[in-house]
C-alpha cells in the first residue's frame, strides 16, 4: 500500500510541474506564433500573389514575383550586397564584442560602470544616435572633417563615397549592437571554471594559449548564439542604411532588406515583398545551418 502511495504521489507531483512547465512554455510559444510564424506564413502566401493594399484582395500570380526577382538584375544585387554587408557587420560585432568582453572580465574598480555603459548605445533611440551621426560626417562643418583639417588633410564629402559609407554602416551597426553581445560573452567567460586556467598557468602557458585552448572551447555554445542571432539580426539590417545612406551613393549601400521595406511599407506592392523576403528568410536559413555545423565540427570529434 505504502510503495503505491508512493508512486501516485510522484506522478502526483510529475503532473503539477507538468501543468507548470506547460504554463510557462504555453505564452511563450503563443507570442512567437502571433508575432513570428503567422506573420512569415502571412508573408509567404503574400509572395504568391499581386496585392497593392488599396486595390482590394490579393490576386494568386504563382509563381509570378519570383521569376521576378530571379529575372531582373536589380533584387539578386540588393541580396548579394546585404549577404555581403551583413556578413561584415556580423564579423566586426562578433570579435570586437569578444574583444571588448576579455576587458570587462578583468577585475578592476569601474567595471561595474564600463558594464553597464556598454550597453547604453542599444538602448539609445536609433533615430537619436544616427542623427549625432550623421552631425558628425556633414562634409561642410562635420566634426570629423573640422579634424581632418586640423591635421592639415582635405575635407571629406563621405556620401560620395561607397567605402567610406559601408565603413560608417558597419561603424554604426556594430556600436549599437556590441553592448548585448559582450554582456552575453562576459556570462560565459564567468562560466569558466577558474581551476582551469590556473592549472595551465603551471603547465607554463601564456594568455593567447589559455584563450586558445579554454576560453574558446569553453565558449562553443554562446559562440552558437552570439553568431546566429548576430546572423539574422545582419540579415533584417534596414533600419541603419534607412537612417544613414539611404542607399547612397548612388544606390551603392542599398541592400534586400530596405528594398523590401520600400516595396512593402512605400510602394504597397505587398506580393514582391512577400517573395524578397522568403527568399531572404530561406538565405538566412541556409547560412545559419552552415554557421552552426562548422562551429560544432570540432565538438563532433
């Protein structure tokens, strides 16, 4: 009698963190689905179809807006360029916030102010900080043109210029997006069981090495992370071209993303957009497959 007390009372009590488990998981599956899935099924059906919004429902083209996008030269150039662009700004944040995070870790009396002030750039209004921006790249009185000066070198017109705004995009992207990054690195590297490193202290190695052979091992899985959400984040980068470049010059920073903005939210032609971005989310898909099977190669070992 006692043994099956017993077990009525742990299936008792497996149901109630059951019910628990299910009532956690339950709103948050219920918030992804409302602002994640059905948008992109929604987007999806959108891409077979000729819908401008105003001119009442949508019409079923097929395949129509994809043949489109494959048949003109202009929507594979705008891919290539945000794979491109973002895989740039993807890079930079990823090793500067790495960078920058080895510094936050090291014990010292303001890092509690240097943690919390690398966050203030993300939570700062994107409209804000691209406007003190582009202050600074005005080529007539621009602060950064007044010190070019200053050292006796000619003044800058930046927007003339594809290198030098891809270079103030990446710039701009990776400031904003450094601070969450390093934060999430910071948390892995306290992770780290510190008996490691003092043991290979004694077996007589140097920083790089105990970086190499702990650090980064002991980081394989917030690698994974900081790298995929960094991949779609590069991929729906819109807003920093909108707020800089404009897609200038000359349409040379214009990327898939903003194109899709303009067709969708500008131009109403919500069936081109829909098939951009399917393509762009299938893009996406795929590089962030080849992104996490090459990270976990050496765990498979």
């Amino acid at each position: 009698m006692n043994s099956i007390y017993t077990k009525k009372r742990i299936v008792t009590r497996k149901q109630r963190e059951a019910r628990r488990a299910y009532a956690i998981i339950i709103p948050i599956f219920t918030y992804i689905a409302i602002w994640s899935l059905i948008p992109l099924l929604i987007g999806l059906f959108l891409g077979f179809t000729s819908f401008d919004v105003i001119n009442g429902f949508p019409k079923w083209v097929g395949l129509d807006n994809f043949k489109t996008f494959f048949g003109t030269k202009d929507y594979p150039t705008l891919l290539f360029r945000q794979l491109w662009m973002g895989g740039l700004c993807l890079v930079a944040n990823t090793i500067l916030s790495f960078i920058l995070a080895l510094g936050l870790n090291v014990k010292h009396p303001f890092r509690g102010f240097f943690r919390t002030a690398v966050y203030v750039p993300t939570i700062a209004a994107a409209s804000v900080t691209s406007a003190v921006f582009l202050a600074l790249l005005n080529p007539f009185n621009g602060g950064l043109n007044k010190f070019l000066m200053t050292i006796g070198h000619e003044p800058i017109i930046w927007s003339y210029s594809q290198f030098w705004m891809v270079f103030w995009v990446i710039i701009f992207y990776v400031w904003r997006s450094i601070g969450p990054s390093a934060i999430i690195w910071l948390g892995g590297l306290q992770s780290i069981d510190t008996t490691l490193y003092e043991a290979a202290k004694v077996d007589g190695a140097n920083k790089l090495q105990q970086i190499k052979y702990i650090t980064i091992p002991g980081l394989r899985f917030i690698a994974i992370y900081i790298v995929l959400t960094g991949l779609i984040g590069a991929m729906q980068m819109y807003d920093v071209i909108m707020l800089l470049t404009h897609g200038n010059p000359y349409g040379k920073t214009d990327v898939l993303m903003y194109r899709i903005y303009r067709d969708g939210v500008i131009s109403f032609n919500m069936g081109m957009a829909g098939a951009a971005s399917t393509i762009l989310g299938f893009v996406t898909i795929f590089f962030a497959f080849i992104s996490y099977k090459s990270i976990m190669r050496g765990e498979d070992k």
